[in-house]
C-alpha cells in the first residue's frame, strides 16, 4: 500500500509510454484506478508500481484514487503479456478495460423512455431498428442517447417516434450509483443428466485443479457440448470463483439464454455491443466488485475487471469474430488461453469445427482432446447420401 505523498507509476490508456510517474494525494495500492492527467487532459489509469523519476515530488504531477476497484496483480501482468504479444502499447491495452467511461463518472439524472409495441403504424427501418435496441436489453426503459447510440438512428427519428406515441416518456430517475439492480445468484437446478459420453469429458476437465489447462470439446452439432461446460462453470461457480462464457454474438440466442436458466436457474448476466451505457456501467463495476461471477459475453467480455477468474469457456472458439482489428489488433481466444496460463486457471475450448490450430495443438499434446460423437437427448444424424447429378439429371424444361 502507497501512501499520501508517494511517487507512483501509472498506467494511463494512451499508445505512447509505458507509464508515468505521478505523486498520490491520497493512499492507493497497486491495481487501483487514480485519476491523472496527461498534457491537461484528464484520464483514469492505474497504479502499476513505484514511480522511478529523479524529480522532486513537487515537481510531479498528483493522482487521486477514483474508486475502491482493483486490478489484481495477475491481471496487470497479462496486460504487459498481451502487449508484447500483440505489439499493442500498454496503454491501448488497458484502453480495452477501461472503454466504459460511464463506471467512473457520477450519478446523474437521465430521461427515460419506453417501446410501445402495440401502436399501429407502417413499419419501418428506423422503427423496426429501435424495436431490436429494446429486444436487445430486455425491453427496459432506455434514454434517448442509448436508443440513438444502439439502434443508430438520428434524434429527428426519435423525436417523431416520441410524437406517434411509438416511445412513452415514462419520467427521470436517477442513474443508479454503482450496484447492479440486479445481480443473479445462480443454483444447479439438476435439470439435465449427462449421457455417458458427456460425462466422460466432464470428468476428465479439470477445472477445481487451480492449474492451467487447455481442453477442446470436440462435439458434432447437438452432441450437447454445452451441457458439458456447464457442469464445469458450476463447480467452479459453487467454489467461488468466477466464470466467463464467451461466444460470437450470434450465438446469443433466446434458445441459448433459456437453457442456461433452466440450468442454473436464473438468467445470465449478458455482455454485449448493444447494451445502454448504464447496464454497461453496472455489469463492469458488478464485475470488479466481485457480486457478478458469471457473465455470458462476446470478445470484448475478456477485458471486464475479472476478480478471482476461476475459468473461461470459448464457445464457438473457431468463430472468425474472435478477432480484433480496430481497438489493436488480438484474438480474443489466443488472449483467454495466454490470460489462463498466467493466472493459472483451466480453459475449454468449445466447437464442432475447430480451428486448424486448435487441432494441431491438440495433436501436439498442449491441449486435452475430447470427443463428442453422439447426438444428446436420443436425437439421431440425418441420412446423408451421395448423388451422382451425371446420371440423376434434372427434367428438362
């Protein structure tokens, strides 16, 4: 723990340095966000170390601590990993944490409204777009800024849609301050019993093993992989440690959403691009408070402030979105597995058509191969046959 007065390296998520000295103005430890100012631009960053300059401490600039949060050190050094690796600066890395501003800044008042689906009026592009921005977050009340930002449409069209009674003001209320309005508490509700094959890859993932691991669960479609990697959250959800299910975004189904509930018993915590900025703010200080341990999210879910990572399942991990090209350059997978070594919990590699490196390393002996060649549930492969169009030609016209 620093105290007031000391000289500290900091962190902020800029693509020049690796960190500047800062003098504290109040006691802080190492992980915990300060704000800091760059060239009179201010920033949040974090307190990486001790600060190094041959300056006096009044000649160097003064950093307040903003929140309670912490990174944990296992977290600090998979950002400098992942910036060697990607060649990404330290600051564009941390960038990647810290893109919800929203989780730092004050409570304030916002305007809400809500979709009236039943009004009768031709439907639209627009219209249709700002149903699929509500669908996406539940159909909550949102703000004008977060229909305009998640349906991306402009502030005419919602002032028309406001006007056709399309969107109800239902009144202001205030942001909520920090905890999650909801944060589920999960059971196993023993709603499904594993056949023998899965229970086979389920026992051999060893995931209450505090040791890192790769396994791929190799599975045809409806072989019920899913099932499998449940299991595996649970028991390190029931150890009290913390779980990531991390899926493209298509693969965010009202199918998919429905059995995790009917498997632990309440729906997931969801991440997402589409989300308002105020769930957002709440699922990441959730998160970093440690009252969310599991959530279910795409890419960027990987840089949520993780507390006590217990284990990272990558459905779908030969899925092409996987990979980043305009916040830096990574896969998120290769990120999840080098994320995992150095904070030494198991990974599960999910898919029915792995990647062509993922079954190399699997051949290679770095990572577990299990198989799923069966279909769950009693269901059976369709009959597939070859048909010789030279002799089965069409009829004529």
């Amino acid at each position: 723990m620093f105290k007031a007065g000391d000289v500290v390296k900091v962190l902020v998520p800029i693509a020049v340095g690796d960190g500047y000295d800062y003098r504290l103005d109040a006691p802080a430890d190492i992980g915990q966000f300060v704000q800091a100012s760059v060239m009179k631009r201010n920033y949040i960053g974090v307190v990486v170390g001790t600060g190094n300059s041959n300056l006096s401490p009044e000649k160097i600039k003064p950093a307040t601590p903003s929140t309670s949060y912490l990174l944990p050190p296992t977290c600090l050094r998979w950002l400098a990993r992942m910036s060697e690796w990607t060649m990404m600066p330290p600051g564009a890395v941390l960038r990647l944490i810290l893109n919800v501003p929203e989780a730092f800044a004050p409570p304030k008042t916002e305007q809400l409204f809500a979709y009236n689906a039943a009004t009768k009026t031709r439907t639209s592009t627009p219209r249709q777009a700002v149903a699929d921005a509500f669908a996406s977050n539940d159909n909550e009340p949102m703000s004008q800024a977060d229909i305009q930002n998640i349906a991306h449409v402009s502030s005419a069209v919602i002032r028309t849609m406001i006007k056709n009674g399309i969107l109800n003001d239902v009144g202001a209320r205030l942001a909520r301050p920090g905890r999650m309005q909801y944060a589920p508490t999960y059971c196993d509700t023993k709603s499904v019993t594993l056949n023998t094959e899965q229970q086979a890859a389920a026992d051999q993932i060893s995931v209450l093993s505090s040791q890192f691991s790769v396994a791929l669960l190799d599975g045809i479609t409806g072989s019920g992989k899913t099932q499998v990697y449940f299991d595996a959250a649970w028991k390190v959800y029931a150890a009290g440690k913390s779980i990531l299910l991390m899926m493209p975004e298509i693969a965010l189904t009202a199918q998919f959403m429905n059995r995790f509930a009917a498997r632990f018993g309440a729906r997931p915590v969801v991440w997402h691009s589409n989300l308002t900025a105020a769930k957002r703010r709440d699922i990441w200080r959730g998160v970093a408070s440690g009252e969310i341990r599991m959530v279910v999210g795409t890419r960027s879910a990987l840089f949520l402030p993780w507390q006590n990572l217990g284990l990272i399942v990558v459905d779908e991990e030969h899925d092409g979105s996987y990979k980043q090209e305009d916040m830096g350059n990574y896969h998120a997978r290769d990120m999840a597995i080098l994320r995992a070594h150095i904070e030494n919990f198991p990974v599960i590699l999910a898919s029915a058509t792995p990647a062509a490196e993922t079954l190399r390393n699997a051949a290679d002996g770095k990572y577990k191969h299990l198989k799923l060649t069966s279909r769950f549930g009693g269901a059976t492969m369709p009959t597939i046959e070859t048909i010789d169009m030279r002799k089965e030609r069409p009829e004529p016209y």
